[in-house]
C-alpha cells in the first residue's frame, strides 16, 4: 500500500507491509488538553485518557481524532479498528517523566484490554 502521508513522514513507508497488532501514534500539539483517539474501540480511548489523568496529572479526555482515512497509524495495521491516536500536550511530549508516564498508561491499557 502506498501510503500518502509519507512527505510528513518518510521513514514510515519503510514499516507499512508489516502489520502490526496495534498501532499507537504520539503527537505533538499545543491544546490545553491531551486527546485520546483513533479507530479503536471508544471504552478503550476512555481507558486510556483516565489512566494519562491518574499518571501524569494532565487532563486528558477521549477524543474522535484520527479517525479520518489519511491518518498515518491506519498505514500499519490491516485491522482499522486497532489504531490509537494520541495528541499530546507540549508538557507532556517535552519532559522524559512525562513521555514515560503516558506511554506506561497506554501499555498498562493496551495489555490488559487491547492485546
């Protein structure tokens, strides 16, 4: 597959043929409020944004983002529905505590409800 969001990310069309179980995205945007999205079930998104609340103390919340058909995360999975979009807030992308406490959110998350 041919993937049309390689410009913003070249490296990415080396990985595309490999379909993976479950894809998260972490990205970095400059919202009051870190997002969690995606094509993955919504109690998932939810599971995800409460445990960001508990861990990091950053508001997070579920969120319909990354859903639409040109999001890079869809390029890497053949199963639409395990995709993870997360939108994150510059406090949380630009501190390694941070970076470390939301990703252990969405792997205690991901392991228990998702793989």
């Amino acid at each position: 597959m041919v993937m049309k969001s390689s410009d913003s990310y070249p490296k990415l069309q080396q990985i595309v043929n490999r379909d993976f179980d479950l894809v998260v995205g972490f990205h970095r945007q400059g919202k009051f409020q870190n997002r969690v999205g995606g094509r993955i079930d919504k109690s998932i998104r939810k599971s995800v944004a409460d445990r960001i609340n508990e861990d990091t103390g950053s508001s997070a919340k579920a969120s319909t983002l990354g859903t639409d058909k040109m999001v890079s995360e869809k390029y890497l999975t053949d199963s639409r529905w395990r995709t993870l979009h997360l939108e994150c807030r510059p406090r949380i992308c630009d501190y390694e505590s941070s970076r470390s406490g939301i990703v252990d959110a969405v792997f205690d998350v991901a392991s228990v409800d998702v793989l």
